[in-house]
C-alpha cells in the first residue's frame, strides 16, 4: 500500500538565532570599538591583544619536534635545549605584551585642509615607567602603507603623525588607529585599537582657472550712482578681475612696449565704489553644487591674497565686506558644512545660521 506523502519540506530551515550571551558579547565589542575615546587613554590589561605570529607558530612546531624527539632518544641535552628554548619563548610574549601595555594616548589638534589633500592626525605617546618601548607601529585600515614605527624613552613621550585622506568636503574623524609591535623577538604580535576624539573640517578643494573675482559697483548713499561724480584716484597696475572698462588706454599707450609695457587700470574715489561681494547665488545654475562651492573658495583665496575686502553670502549665512583670517576661515568654514547639517561659526565664533 502505497504511503500518502507528507506535505513539502521548505529548502531551508530558518537560522537559529544566536544564543543571548553570543549577541551581547557581539554588541559590547562592536560598542567598544567604535566608540570614540576622549581624553588621554591609558593601554591597560583589556586593552592590548596578543597572538603568536607565523615565526611563533613555526617555533612552536619546532619545539614538540625537538620535544618528540628527546622523549624517542631519551636525550637529556634535547630535553634541556627544549625547555631552554620554549622559556625564551614565554619571555618573548611577556616582554611583547610590556612593550605596548600602560603606554598612554592623546589626541591632538588636527589642522583643517582642502580636499584631496592629506589630514595629518597628531598623536601624543607618553610613557610613564621605567622601561624603554622599541619598534612601536601605528597604522589605520583605511590608511595605505607606510605604517609609522616609533620608540618611547622610559618616562618620554612621542609624537607620531599618521596622515588621512580627505576626499570630501565636511568634518573627517580621526580614523580607528592600531598600535602594535612584535619586540623583541618576533614571536608574539601585541596590538591595541584606539579611535582618538579627533577630527579636521575639510575646505571643498578650490576650481582650477577660475573666472575673475566678481565686482559690482555700489552707489553711494547721497545717490551719486553712477555718475559722473567719481574722483580719479590715478592709475595703477592691472590686478585680474579689474573691469575692463577701467582700463587706461592713454597711459598705456605712451609705455614703450620694448620695455615690456603693462596693463594700466584707473582707480576712483567717491561717488561710486567697486564692491568685491561672493555670491552664491549669483553664480551660474548649471554649475552643480560642489563646482559653485569650488568657485567659491578660490575667490576667498584670492580676495585674501591679494587683500581685497569681500562680502560673502551663501544661503542664510551673510557676511559683510571684510578682510583677515577670521573672515576667511569663517568662509571657508560655511563652504565646508554647506548642506551638511552643520554649524556655521562666523567670525566671532557665534553660529550665523545654518545652510538651507
């Protein structure tokens, strides 16, 4: 008789879950290393890892070998060349372990940069007791090659510099560092992860063969506009971004070109004045948002450069015509975190609006 067949089985069965002390020793090793450390950090005993490399795997090999073969032979000096070697061993790993423990960790102020360019994280390296560190390596995992080896003096410090690429605009975190050394003699590997409360603002990196910087005239307030009201102030040497209209053909003329003649530019006084305003919003709609931002900053760099006083107005954030490292850095600052959510600290270091 045949046997009627039971209904499917589905093709895979549901995973089990992870048994409760499993997922929450998961969730406090993913909590702990991602969690930023403030302050200066000491590398205590939950703190540094160590693991024999392929040289201690190797030795140990070596070892039951020699130990295997002095128990067939019964050979006392295989006996004592075993034990001999398997004790320099376990200094190895207590003087690798040493090396990096109780060593102390502190951040340091990263200067802001451009981007494309590299974030130069300083860190700070204290060593506290009696004994001297050797061959102490940094790196990242998103930081390429070279890795950084230092040494710290008993009762020195250090400060070693681990560059990290900013390829966008905004704030960069300190990446998530690895301090690990295999002193003294390669056996045992000893690290430690650290993520310093660290970070840089990164500038949007500046349009390559910009147009001149935008002038605009500016009527004064008796109403002389643009009239014939304006004194002549003289002449003087052709600066890019000058008006072409303002350009004085006569004197320029009379230059011989033999001595390498140059473009001369008239200056005014009164009446109406030039005003040097960036305006993000003036600039063309076809642009797209971080090619307006790249224009933007190479007008701030050059209106500093050649000590021109601007305005700036991007979005809510107006600034009026200035001039000096504040007024840059508060532009540059509001070009970085526009349309990021962040802050926008002006001059004074009070917040002047955020970006739409």
């Amino acid at each position: 008789m045949a046997r009627t067949a039971g209904p499917a089985r589905s093709e895979a069965a549901p995973a089990r879950p992870a048994p409760a002390w499993l997922a929450a020793a998961r969730s406090r090793w993913r909590a702990r290393a991602t969690a930023q450390d403030a302050g200066e950090v000491v590398l205590g005993q939950r703190r540094v890892y160590i693991l024999p490399t392929g040289a201690g795997l190797g030795f140990a090999a070596l070892l039951l070998v020699l130990l295997v073969g002095s128990i067939n032979y019964n050979l006392g000096l295989g006996y004592a060349l075993t034990f001999v070697a398997a004790a320099c061993a376990v200094v190895d790993m207590v003087g690798t372990w040493r090396n990096l423990a109780h060593l102390r960790l502190r951040a340091g102020r990263a200067p802001d940069v451009f981007a494309g360019a590299d974030v130069p994280f300083a860190l700070h390296v204290a060593n506290r007791t009696r004994l001297d560190r050797y061959a102490v390596w940094i790196d990242a995992d998103d930081v390429p090659a070279p890795r950084h080896p230092f040494d710290v003096a008993a009762g020195g410090s250090a400060a070693p510099v681990l560059a990290a690429a900013a390829a966008q605009r905004g704030w960069r975190a300190a990446p998530r560092m690895r301090l690990s050394t295999r002193f003294p003699l390669g056996l045992f590997r000893a690290w430690s992860y650290w993520q310093p409360d660290s970070r840089a603002l990164v500038y949007p990196r500046p349009e390559q063969d910009a147009p001149p910087l935008p002038y605009d005239r500016w009527p004064d307030p008796d109403g002389a506009g643009n009239g014939g009201s304006d004194d002549f102030g003289g002449v003087r040497s052709y600066q890019p971004g000058d008006p072409l209209r303002h350009l004085a053909w006569r004197q320029i003329a009379r230059l011989d070109p033999a001595l390498g003649g140059q473009l001369l530019t008239k200056h005014f006084e009164g009446g109406a004045s030039e005003m040097l305003v960036l305006d993000f919003g003036a600039l063309p709609a076809q642009l797209d948002l971080e090619s307006r931002l790249s224009r933007m900053t190479r007008w701030v760099l050059d209106a500093e450069a050649r000590a021109l006083p601007y305005a700036f107005r991007l979005g809510a954030v107006e600034y009026d015509s200035a001039l000096g490292a504040a007024h840059q850095a508060a532009c540059l600052r509001a070009l970085a975190l526009y349309g990021l959510g962040g802050e926008h600290a002006g001059p004074g270091g009070a917040d002047q609006g955020a970006a739409p």
